[in-house]
C-alpha cells in the first residue's frame, strides 16, 4: 500500500511553524498575577512577556480577563490583557509617558535580515477593544547597532466592541534606507533587539512630526505629533483590552499560531520562573561549619541569562525556609539567606549565621511554609 508524504508547512523566515515571534501573544501564562495590580514605572507585573510603564500624573491597573464563550468564538483567544484607568491625567505634560511594551530576544529576530538588502517586510496583529474611540500610538523600535524608530497606529472605531488590527511595515517604511544598511543589524545574542509599544499616554517630550506618514527615525519618537491621539488617562472609567498578539514574516497576517500550553509555558520560563518550595519540603544541601552551609537550586528550564533570584526569607516559621541539622533539627537562629554562583541553569543558596549545624555535613533547606522563589531573566 503505497503512502502519501506530508510536509511540514512552511513559515517564511523560520522553516516551519513558530511563525509567530511573540511569546504567549494568547495571554495564557500569568506566573506573577492574575488580578488587579497597579502599572509599575516600569517593569513586568501581570502576564508573561508583557511589560508596563507608568511615568504620567495618572494611574492604572492590569489583570486578567477570562473571555465569554461569545468573545472566544470573535477573537479566537480565552484571555485577554485588561487595563483599566484607576487615577486620571487630563492634562498631559511633555514628560508623560505610558505603555505596554514588549521585548523580543535578538536571537529571535534573525528572521527579520535587517542590516541586509533582504530584509523583510512585518505584520502585527492582534485583537482590541475599549470604551474609548479613535486613534491610538503603536511603535516600533529596533535595538542594537544604531536605534531606530518607526511611529505607527491603529484606530477603535467601535466602542466595547473586539477588533482586530493588523498593522504592516516594510524595512523602508518612509522611503528610508536604514534598515537595509548595515546599521540596520540586530545582534545574533541574547539581549534586547526589538520592542513594541502600545502607547497609552505620550508628552510632546516623545513624540515628533511625521505628517502622518511612517517614517523610520532615528530620533527617539514613540508618536506621530501630526496625530490626534486618545488619552487613556481622560477618565477613570476607560479600559483598554488585548489579545491575540501575533507578529510574523510578510505583507499580511495570517490565522493566530496555538502552541500547545506546555510549550508556550515553557518558552516564558526562560525570561520567569516561579520555584515553589511547598512547606515540608526541601532542597539537599552541605554545611561548612556551624553557621554557614549552602544548598543547590536547578531551575526547571535554561534562563536566557543568569537571572535575579528573589523571595529569599529565613525563618522558622511561618513563610521561610531554614537549613537544618544533620539530626533534622533547627539551627539555633534562622540567620540569612542570599542567591550565589548564579547561572543559566541554577544557583546556590547559601545560609549564613545559621549557628549549631554539622561541621561540616550534610543538611537540608528546609521550607517551613509555601514559599515562592522568583528567577528573573527578563529582558
């Protein structure tokens, strides 16, 4: 019996499938809060891969939002990213700004060919909705080499109502050449190489005319000024949703990428990882005198670089962990705790001031509540 072979599909610039650059673009991983938290000066608080920054006299929040069977079968997508206005700005001032931002790996960029006379033309898209209506700033920025600055947007023309954007910008956007120079390269490493905004508020400090034309730049302007743009921060009761993120190879966008849950929480884990450490259990360590002893922490996946490790309490009870005896008692004082030899792959935890441990010997980490150990690799 003869048989038909099937090709895997093609994705322009990848080889087959992950055509989407966009980690968790269906906001399904939210490992640092799902609720209402308050948008940091700048920072990652709510889903994975999604940043914020607050820099403006107003005030907002982030969390998660569960869409209805009706919203599903519109945008295709389960969650969604929710903000809302909780303090208002209606006076915006040159040195206001506030955003959404998300950050791609150099690395994941090389399908781009930017720095070369190929380089290719990228679609955005993604699913929106807010009460308000109207214009609102959308900007690119390639990173290494020399920055460069492409101010782009997208409008809402219905209110409370999901739409899809698509947004499309070729390497010469505004008759340019920078992009298809050699300045135009991102670095085949790990560091930053391109960002997305979604703008919510921005001073004339970061703004500049560009007639309404896109035009790549190198002048650090996050809005076209020719452009009339809504103020997030008019109202407290404005809310701004999306999902459905998607950013691909080529002149149109295609049909949104679902990677299996696992492998989508997988690729967050190299930028975050919670470690829980659940009370009663621990990690196997060696003490190198009364006081002080150390034990080995391996993260669950490879980190993109050696990242900050943080939720380190000493305690004997209560949310904490303390090393113990060789007998399984105590130390006689919970003493410090602090990260060391930090790697891709994992660290150490060393306890200090520990007092009445084996000298030297074997001993435990011994978790005496939940505890939450935050690796962050972020870019």
């Amino acid at each position: 019996m003869s048989q038909t072979k099937v090709e895997a599909p093609f994705v322009e610039g990848v080889g087959g499938g992950f055509k989407n650059v966009i980690i968790n673009g269906d906001m399904q991983i939210w490992k640092r809060a799902t609720s209402a938290t308050t948008i940091p000066s700048s920072g990652y608080s709510t889903v994975d891969r999604f940043g914020f920054s607050e820099g403006s006299g107003g005030a907002a929040t982030s969390e998660i939002d569960v869409l209805s069977v009706a919203d599903q079968a519109t945008t295709g997508q389960a969650r969604a990213l929710e903000l809302n206005c909780t303090s208002a700005d209606t006076s915006i001032a040159a040195g206001d700004r506030s955003y959404i931002f998300y950050n791609i790996e150099a690395q994941d960029c090389r399908r781009f060919l930017y720095g070369t006379s190929a380089a290719k033309t990228l679609t955005l898209s993604f699913w929106a909705k807010s009460n308000l209506t109207g214009n609102f700033p959308l900007t690119v920025k390639k990173d290494d080499n020399t920055v460069y600055y492409l101010p782009l947007s997208y409008s809402i023309s219905s209110a409370n109502t999901w739409e899809k954007k698509t947004i499309t910008w070729t390497p010469t956007e505004g008759s340019t050449s920078l992009i298809t120079a050699s300045a135009g390269a991102i670095n085949n490493d790990n560091g930053r190489g391109f960002q997305i905004f979604w703008g919510l508020m921005w001073g004339s400090n970061y703004t500049g005319s560009q007639s309404g034309t896109p035009t790549w730049t190198s002048t650090a302007d996050f809005a076209d000024s020719d452009i009339t743009f809504v103020n997030f921060y008019s109202s407290t009761s404005n809310n701004l949703y999306i999902t459905g993120v998607q950013l691909e190879v080529g002149d149109a966008a295609s049909d949104f990428e679902h990677l299996p849950h696992d492998v989508q929480l997988a690729r967050c884990k190299r930028y975050f990882e919670n470690y829980e450490l659940e009370s009663g259990s621990a990690l196997v360590g060696l003490s190198f005198n009364a006081n002080d002893a150390t034990a080995r922490l391996e993260y669950k996946i490879t980190k993109r670089t050696a990242p900050t490790i943080g939720g380190l309490t000493a305690a004997q009870s209560g949310t904490g962990m303390s090393f113990l005896t060789n007998a399984g008692s105590y130390s006689s004082a919970a003493g410090s705790l602090a990260s060391h030899s930090i790697s891709i792959d994992g660290c150490r935890i060393n306890g200090s001031s520990q007092g009445n441990l084996d000298n030297p010997g074997c001993t435990l980490l011994y978790a005496t509540g939940d505890n939450t150990i935050t690796i962050d690799a972020e870019l």
